[in-house]
C-alpha cells in the first residue's frame, strides 16, 4: 500500500487548562484522524460551522499548533520528528490559501516582492529568466499577467486579485497539499466561481490536493471529492460529499442541511440551530454524545458513550448509534 501524502491519527488539541490556568479547557478537535491519499488529488472539504474545530485543523495541519496527543504524519513521517530538511520540504509541499490574503502582504512592498521572498525562502536556485518564466506561468495560471500586476502594491490590487496572487505564489513551489481556508467567502458570486475552478483545474492539472475548510456546504458540494463534517471538533459525517449532502444520516447534518434544499451557490451554509453553549458541550470529560442535549432521536446509550463511526455505505460513515446494527436491534 502506497504511503498516505498526509494522515491525522487521533489528533486531540486542548487549548487552556494547564496546571496554572484558571480557564476550563476547550477541547478544539478531539480524537481526529485523517488521510489524504498521494494518488489521485482530491479536494477534501472540511466543513462545519463555527467552533466546530475546522481552523484548528488548518493549523495544526499547517505546523503553527501542536497536537495535545494523536500524530501528524506527512509521507509517513511525523511532523515533529521532521529533520530541518524534511521540515523545508513540508513547508514547500504544503502551502496556505487564506480568507483575506491581505494580512500575508507587506504593505511596503510591490508584489513581485511576494514572488522574490518565494524564491529566496525556499531556495528554489533558478536563474532570473527561470524565475520570470516561472512567476508569469503562475500568474496566468490564476488568470492575471505580470505586467499588469508585479509592480502594483497591495492596496492597488483588488481582493479577488490579491487572492488569486496568493494561490499564484502557492502553485510556485509546486506544491502537493494547499490548505484552503474559506478561500472564498470574502469574493463575490463571479471571482467564487473562478477561484473554485482554478482549484479544480490544479486538482486535475497538476496533481494538487485541497484541504477545503468551509463553513458553506455549496460550494464543497460543486468542488468536493471526500468530505468531512465537524461538529464540536469532532467528525460526524464523512463520505462522498454529494452523497452526504444528497443524503445525509447524522441527526445534525440533516438539519444542517435541512436549510438549503437545493445546493445553491448563492446560498450560505447557515443555520438557526440553536446549541448548547460551548462549555455545556466541551468539557474535556464530557461522555456521550455532543450532539445528544439537541438530538430529536437521542436513545440512553446516546449519553453514556461517544458514537464512533458507522458504516452507512460503502463510502459513507457517521458517528450516531441510530446506524449501530447492534443498538438498532
Ligand atoms: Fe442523536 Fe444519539 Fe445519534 Fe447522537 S448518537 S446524533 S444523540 S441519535
């Protein structure tokens, strides 16, 4: 069996708590795994709402936080066993696409400088027509051309610009993973469009897997291969993404879903469910289901054990005792 490109094993993160701290501690994800698989690229949404711990992956994923327990594996090896060779190759490999790329800018600086620092950085050893080559590839990949943008400073681009620059400057370094979060919820109806099918072109192109993190079930739905759901830092539902939303199981992604009949991407992901408050529902010792205080069809076993995940079909799992063959009995 061929090494995963990225695997989570039972990665809990615990934020406050420690022996000094006054604060309860918040269980951000709790007991999570994943694989990305090398072959083929896929674009993997993670959605959920907010404080379902889906940013929390992103930069554990991106090494800006540490796993509590549980491992980071890239190409099998462990993130923070990584030797400093290792860890410049993860960091060319796996690159970041954010919400507002207009924090990653300098302000003082023209954007070829976005470019340059690349090239320094990640000491990519190409000579000045190479890295104009390489750059102005990039460029056009996303739809824009050098000369109409490198000497611009940020404030000179618009967002939709600077958006593109930055998945611009990511596909530079060639990499295999880009962590895309909510990448285009601050662009309107028309650079969405755009953006998500230049995701797909680098998806089917250029090999390039997506970790999608979203809180709009929409657009997952239009460019999603296998997805994960989060609901407080846990997985409820994964699968085929248009099989989850077409047909969802878990008593909380059908209400989700509930609100948006027809996947619509002018429709956002949001709801008026109205859950019990983030301490009721993430104590660090809390058994049970988390979803149990809200569940129309909870059962007693549904408060004494945490649902692992059941088998609904072939590509299908969710963590509910509804689908438990045995509790069904
Ligand atoms: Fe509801 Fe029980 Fe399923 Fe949780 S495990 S979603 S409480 S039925």
């Amino acid at each position: 069996m061929p090494e995963p490109l990225l695997e989570l094993q039972n990665v809990t993160k615990v934020f406050g708590g420690g022996l000094l701290s006054t604060s309860k501690p918040i269980v951000a994800l709790d007991d999570y795994s994943l694989i990305i698989d090398d072959i083929p690229a896929r674009i993997t949404p993670i959605a959920g709402e907010s404080g379902s711990g889906k940013t929390t992956l992103a930069n554990l994923v991106l090494g800006y936080l540490s796993p509590t327990s549980g491992r980071i594996l890239y190409r099998g090896v462990d993130l923070n066993a990584m030797n400093s060779q290792q860890r410049l190759a993860y960091r060319r490999e796996v690159q970041a696409v954010f919400q507002d790329p207009y924090e990653v800018y300098n302000p003082f600086y023209r954007v070829q400088h976005v470019f340059d620092m690349v090239v320094r950085n990640f000491r990519l050893g190409l000579n000045q027509q190479e890295r104009r080559d390489r750059i102005e590839e990039a460029l056009n990949l996303v739809g824009l051309r050098g000369e109409e943008i490198l000497e611009k400073y940020p404030h000179q681009l618009s967002g939709g610009q600077r958006q593109r620059v930055m998945v611009a400057r990511a596909y530079m370094l060639r990499p295999r993973l880009i962590v895309a979060d909510e990448p285009v919820s601050a662009v309107d109806a028309s650079l969405r469009a755009m953006i998500l099918d230049i995701m797909l072109n680098l998806r089917d192109e250029h090999h390039i897997s997506f970790l999608y993190i979203t809180h709009d079930l929409s657009t997952a739905y239009q460019i999603g291969d296998d997805m994960h759901v989060l609901f407080q830092g846990t997985t409820v539902e994964k699968g085929d993404t248009a099989g989850i939303i077409d047909n969802p199981k878990h008593p909380y992604v059908q209400q989700l879903i509930g609100s948006i009949p027809v996947p619509d991407p002018e429709i956002k992901w949001d709801t008026n469910i109205h859950l019990p408050s983030e301490e009721e529902m993430r104590a660090k010792y809390a058994r049970g289901c988390r979803f149990y205080p809200r569940c129309p069809s909870a059962m007693d076993v549904c408060r004494q054990e945490r649902p692992p995940l059941f088998h609904v079909d072939e590509d299908h799992e969710t963590a509910c005792f509804l689908y438990d063959t045995v509790v069904a009995e």
